[in-house]
C-alpha cells in the first residue's frame, strides 16, 4: 500500500481538512485562536437539483459565534424504504469557513438522497445538520442506456425476404421500468423509414418485405417513462437476387445513319441488387435473315450503325452478379425517317 493511501487510512478527514487549512491560511492568527469544541451543526441546509445527476447543497453557518468555523464537509447518503444504504459517508470538504454551498455531482437519477453538512475545526468534525425535507431530494429520472444488438440474421431469403434482429436490455434503467422497444429501419435506397413498437418483455423482431440487394440500418432504442434511450444501430445486407422488372423509359435518336438507344434502370425494389450490366439485342425486320447483334454494355445506353431504309425491334434487358433477368423491354424503331428522330417508349 502507498505511503499516502496508508496516511489517508490512518488519519481522521477532519484532521486533514485542518491540515489543509493550516497549510493555505498558516500566517492568518484566526489558525492561533480557536475554540476548545467543535462546532454546532449548520443551519437550513437546502438541496436544489440541477439535473438528474448533479444537485446544489446551500446552508446557514452555526448559530454559535464562539466555536470558531475551518470549513465544512456536506456528506451524502442513498436512501430506499426510508432506511440509509450504501453509506459510505462519502464527505465533500469546503475548507473555507465563509463558502457556504457545494455542488455533488454524480449522483444516480431516480434516486433519493439525504443531504447533511457538518463544520470542522481543531477539535474536529462538529455534530451534522438535522436532516429536514429541504435536505433530501429524489433526483429526477433519466432515460434508459441503449438496447444491446446480438443478433441480425434472414429468416427467409427469397421475397420477401424477412430477418430476425435481437437485442439485450439496457444495462442501466436508472430504476425506471421500461415501457418499450421502438425500432426503425430503411433502405438505404429509400426515404422510406419502417417503425414499430415491441413490448419490454420481448427482446426480438422479424423485420418484413425486405428486398434483395439492399443495403438496412436499423435502429434500436428503450424507452420509459422519461424519454427514449439513445440508438442503438445494426446494419443488414440482403443476398443479391435476379431483377424482376424490365428497363424503363427507352428512347432513340437517329442521326446520319447512328441509331443512339438510352433507357433507365428498373425501379429499385425490383433491381435485387447492383446492375452489373445489360444485354441488348437489336433486330433487322426487313431481313429475310432476321439479322440480330447482341452486346453486354455496363451503360444505360447504346450506339448502333444502321440502314435507315429499314425497320428493327430493339431488346435490353438488366442483370445482376446473379443472372439476367427474363422481364426484357421491346420497342420497335421505324428508321425510314431521315434526320433526326426523337421518340420515348
């Protein structure tokens, strides 16, 4: 043990707040002339609450003029069922006889204290304040700390696709009952934000209609009756599908003999993850052959030379890592017009 924790051990606080003072105030002569008791308590001790965790302790000096005052030590201690417990006599020293408050901070939230303050000087600690209604206090309430995320796993991984989240309760609920679980989650690829609201006995949720290829946050906090805990966060990555929807909004120009094809994805719940590319298929009608040119482009758009007296369909369809979906859009193109041509399909 080091030498001053074994000096704190052994030493009285009394007599070390007068160590202290003697060390700040040695040269005053109010040090040469003290009293032969120890002074009476303090007066009208009141507590005033700051937050949940903080409280400001103000009091009167004692009402006896010949016990000369050093300082004073404010001591707090935890009630429950009007019984004090966890008491360790936990003193706050004021070594200034005219400082007459003190702020103690780190006190629990929903928690009653008493709060009592005794004055010291050569001959010691003095007797404590009378513990009064304005000396306790039941500090305000708080919100709980964040759920615990364990779990995210896909209870279905065909559409729709659901998952299973699961959390543990807060650590600390500052001893308030929970009323709930509320959850928020979304695509990353939507504004759209999913909510719902699970009772404090369950500490699981299947999350529905999920789509493939997207990317969830998901949002956990406890509540009770104070407010909401802060969030906790879980992230969940859906396996990549097949698109099950065409490209939308083909269009084409013509211009000297260039046929320049362009369209948009497909909508995003139907896309079941990132498009890879598109297979395109454009077809000459007026051939007896039928002929056909088929590419892969990783853009939204095409470039083809053709023969402007003659007609073709045009095919695209979207693919993902895990296939080419068989949802294709058509449009059929009349190159018989000469210049330029602008139409949307």
């Amino acid at each position: 043990m080091h030498f001053y924790k074994l000096f704190d051990y052994f030493v009285p606080r009394y007599l070390i707040n007068i160590l202290i003072f003697i060390f700040l105030f040695g040269n005053n002569k109010f040090v040469n002339a003290y009293s032969d008791h120890v002074p009476p308590p303090p007066r009208n001790v009141h507590v005033t609450q700051m937050n949940s965790s903080t409280v400001k302790v103000t009091w009167q000096p004692p009402d006896d003029e010949s016990a000369e005052v050093f300082g004073y030590n404010v001591y707090k201690f935890q009630i429950v069922n009007e019984a004090f417990v966890n008491n360790l006599r936990r003193a706050i020293a004021i070594v200034d006889r005219h400082k007459l408050y003190a702020h103690l901070n780190d006190l629990e939230p929903n928690t009653e204290y008493a709060i009592r303050v005794a004055a010291f000087n050569m001959k010691g600690d003095g007797e404590l304040s009378q513990l009064t209604k304005q000396s306790r206090i039941l500090t305000g309430g708080k919100p709980p700390s964040l759920p615990r995320p364990q779990s995210i796993s896909l209870v279905s991984e065909l559409k729709p696709i659901k998952a299973r989240v699961e959390w543990l309760p807060p650590n600390n609920t500052y001893n308030l009952p929970l009323k709930n679980y509320i959850l928020w989650w979304k695509s990353t690829q939507s504004e759209t934000v999913h909510r719902a609201q699970v009772p404090p006995s369950e500490l699981s949720f299947i999350l529905n209609n999920l789509y493939n290829g997207q990317e969830y946050q998901l949002y956990i906090a406890a509540v009770n009756e104070v407010g909401a805990s802060e969030n906790a966060t879980e992230q969940l990555i859906t396996p990549t599908g097949v698109p099950d929807a065409e490209p939308l909004n083909i269009r084409y120009t013509i211009f000297r003999n260039k046929l320049s094809i362009l369209w948009d994805p497909p909508p995003w719940p139907n896309r079941n993850g990132n498009i890879t590319h598109y297979e395109v298929d454009l077809i000459q009608l007026n051939s007896a052959t039928a002929n056909s040119i088929k590419r892969n482009v990783s853009s939204q758009t095409a470039i083809f030379d053709i023969d402007p007296s003659q007609n073709y369909a045009f095919r695209v369809a979207a693919a993902t890592s895990k296939g080419t979906s068989n949802h294709v859009a058509e449009l059929r193109i009349d190159a018989h017009h000469g210049g330029d041509i602008f139409l949307c399909f």
